[in-house]
C-alpha cells in the first residue's frame, strides 16, 4: 500500500495594499518524502495565468472568491491525485488528510475513493497541527519561512508591496 499525507495551507501576505488577501495551497507528499502535486485556490473569480508563473512543476490553479478550499474544489485537486498516484485492486493507497468539511462532507469523495481503491483516514477538525506528519515537519517550517522572507524582500523594496502575482 502507498502512504501519502495531503496537507492545505492558507498562506496570508501581510501587506499594505492586499491586506487579507488568501491564497490556499493543497499539498501532497508521499512517505518517502516525494512530492505528488500542489493545487492552489486564488481568490478570484476567473483564470489568470500569470498567477501560476514560476510555479512548481506539475501544480496547478482553481479559482474561488474566497481562496479557501471547499468540497468542489478538493474534488478537483482529488481526480488530479488519483490520476498521479496509481492506486489499484492489488496496491491501494493511503491518503491522510484533516478533518476539515472540504474533505469530510462529500458523499461524493468517499464513492470516488472507495472505486478508486483510495483509502482515507481524516484527523479529528482542529488536530492536524500536532498529528499530521507533512503540517508538523513541512508546513509549519514552510511558513516561517516564507514571512521571513517577505519581511526581507519588504525591507529592501520599500514602498512596495508582495502581491499574489
């Protein structure tokens, strides 16, 4: 059986010009540490594919007003992961994911795994910052990171801001 851990982070840009502005970013890695696919929600309601400039190999863009993930949306990223991932009759695959409602909530999700020989484990709401393996060892790193570095490039560009483009 493979392993993979799925993993979403909203990632907020605090400055001036965009306050608030969300971006959610799905994420996947196997237990050997591989990464599968990325998928990114912009808050926007039509395609811009200049916001996927520079992204990771392999990743890709929906849109949503909110930029937060939401049942359709997981869906997408979900057909894409069955497609990477393989499972099969004699090698299913494991995905743990968080109990978010995006994940857990659709009837529709669970038919499409089970007929994919997909098996999920969902984290209790609210728990994946201490359980799961890829919000502990890459996420939370992943994110300080990233406000380092927006506060450096803030620093040397003043009056500038960091946008999503």
């Amino acid at each position: 059986m493979s392993l993979f851990f799925a993993a979403k982070k909203k990632v907020v840009t605090l400055t001036p010009a965009e306050r608030g502005v969300l971006l959610t970013a799905e994420t996947c890695v196997n237990a050997a540490g591989n990464f599968l696919l990325s998928m990114f929600v912009f808050p926007r309601k039509k395609e811009n594919s200049l916001l996927m400039n520079d992204a990771p190999p392999g990743s890709f863009a929906v849109y949503h007003e909110s930029g937060w993930i939401n049942k359709e949306t997981f869906l997408v990223w979900f057909k894409t992961f069955i497609e990477h991932s393989n499972p099969g009759p004699k090698q299913p695959v494991l995905l743990i994911i968080n109990g978010h409602n995006s994940h857990t909530k659709s009837l529709e999700l669970v038919n499409l795994a089970r007929a994919n020989n997909v098996v999920l484990l969902c984290y209790p709401p609210h728990t994946t910052q201490r359980l799961q393996p890829l919000d502990v060892s890459f996420m939370a790193p992943l994110s300080t990171f990233y406000e380092q570095e927006t506060r450096k490039w803030l620093i040397n560009h003043p009056g500038r801001c960091v946008t999503i483009y």
